[in-house]
C-alpha cells in the first residue's frame, strides 16, 4: 500500500461514525451529480439508444396476450421532421415553449388548485419537463420522480437549449403503442417520411400524446377528430419558430416565474 493509500485510510479510520456516514453521503451525490452532468452532455450528440418507456411498455405488451409487441422508431435531424409537426406539438402541449426556462408555473398553479378541488385539470408538464421524463427516468406518480424530473428539466434546458429539446422530444416521443418518434409515426399512419406531414397530419399526431395508447388517427373516435380540429385551427397562430433567438424570446416572455417561486407559493397554499 503506497504513502497516499495508507493516509487515506488512516483519516478514513481516525473519522466518527458520523462523520463517515456524511463522507459516504457527499461522495455519492457528487458522483451521481457527475453521472447526470456527463448523461445530459452525451444527450447533445446523441439520441438515446432506448428510453425507460420503451422498456417498460415492451415489458407490458410482452404480458399482455391481447397487446402485439411493437418497436417502430426511426430516429432522424430536427431539419427531417416538418415544421407543421412542431408548431402542433407547442400549440397542443406547451404553448409557451419557446419562452419559458422549462416549467409553465402559472398553469402548474392552475393544475395544482384543480387537483386539490378534485377537479379533473390537465398538469402543468411543459415540453421540456416531458423530454426529461421520457429521455431518462421511468414512468411513475411519486414526488421523488417529479423532483429529479425537475432537476433533468433545468440542466437540458441549459445545455441543449430549445432546438435539442425539441429535436428529443420528436424522436423519442410515444406516437402509439410502441411507436416512438415523429417518423416512425409518419410511416407507420401515413405512408410517408415526416419531413411531408401536413398541418393535417401532425394536428393528428399531436392529438395522441395525451393518451398515446389509446389514440390514434388509425382509429379517431369523434373527441380525437374534435381535439385534432382544435389544433388545426392553432395554426392561425403562426408557426413557431424553433430556432428564434434568445434576445426575442426574452422580449415576449413577460413574466417568467421560477420554480422556486412556486414552491413558495404552494408552501403558503391552505
């Protein structure tokens, strides 16, 4: 054992219990902080090869008799995917999108007093916060999810900025069950690449993700045909510009309410 070693472990040794349970506890969260650093980092470059969803849901067509197992996904550039697919996604999911540093606090407000009435309120979950979810963490309804969801959401937001995003999001983004990414969607209910889809058509994807299992323009249903319409007529809006400059974004922001502004404002909550 070399000079350095045998130091090391005569501090490890000479330290209190306590004082050992901090170093353990310090030195795993550095190294879990690191972890999540490099992850997000390698998530500039490159797509993730399979998403905790797409694991999970095989898992549970795989136990299903009435669920074919289905894997469809075809990754391609933000520039192969047609701007109408992402001006129906930020009308449908996120309007503030290109203006918010990654959470919505003034719908979580509203979703957060619906809940405590009872009230069926559609969450706050921006774009951003779903790319977080479905590009690394499993699909579960606990605090501690939600809170390392947040935690993903701030660092892709200031290491990918919104063009990756969103270039994530399209690519790994549930279409159906067992679909994943706006052009294995294309293909799989259109025929064709998705840098073709049509307001039409990517009115149509973007009315599945709320309950992508369930909806498809395979199958509308009237609400699906209804909340397609919806979105259509969004297009009146203009299309989103994915690639606007930071300096415009903060012109149109207005207010910009952090996170921990909501914290607060929920800790005074009644």
């Amino acid at each position: 054992m070399n000079h350095s070693a045998k130091k090391g472990f005569r501090h490890w040794s000479e330290l209190s219990l306590p004082g050992r349970v901090w170093r353990v506890l310090w030195v795993t969260l550095l190294t879990l902080w690191g972890f999540t650093v490099v992850q997000v980092i390698l998530g500039c470059f490159f797509n993730p090869p399979l998403t905790p969803l797409m694991v999970q849901r095989f898992f549970e067509q795989a136990g299903d008799k009435g669920r074919s197992v289905r894997f469809e996904r075809d990754y391609v550039s933000l520039d192969a995917i047609s701007p109408n697919l992402i001006t129906a996604v930020v009308y449908s999911e996120d309007g503030l999108f290109m203006y918010h540093h990654g959470f919505d606090v003034k719908q979580m407000k509203k979703a957060w007093l619906g809940n405590r009435s009872g009230k069926r309120v559609r969450g706050g979950s921006t774009i951003s916060q779903q790319t977080a979810k479905n590009a690394f963490l499993p699909h579960s309804r606990t605090m501690f999810r939600k809170a390392v969801e947040a935690y993903y959401t701030v660092l892709i937001e200031a290491l990918w900025g919104k063009h990756r995003i969103m270039e994530v999001y399209l690519n790994i983004i549930e279409f159906g069950d067992g679909i994943y990414g706006a052009e294995a969607a294309s293909q799989h209910y259109f025929g064709h690449s998705a840098d073709r889809l049509t307001r039409r058509e990517a009115s149509q994807l973007a009315a599945t993700l709320p309950s992508p299992v369930k909806r498809n323009p395979a199958n509308p249903t009237p609400y699906f045909l209804k909340q397609s319409d919806i979105i259509a007529q969004r297009f009146s809006w203009g299309d989103v510009d994915i690639d606007m400059p930071r300096a415009k974004r903060r012109e149109r922001a207005g207010e910009d309410q952090s996170l921990v502004e909501f914290f607060f404002w929920m800790l005074k909550q009644k």
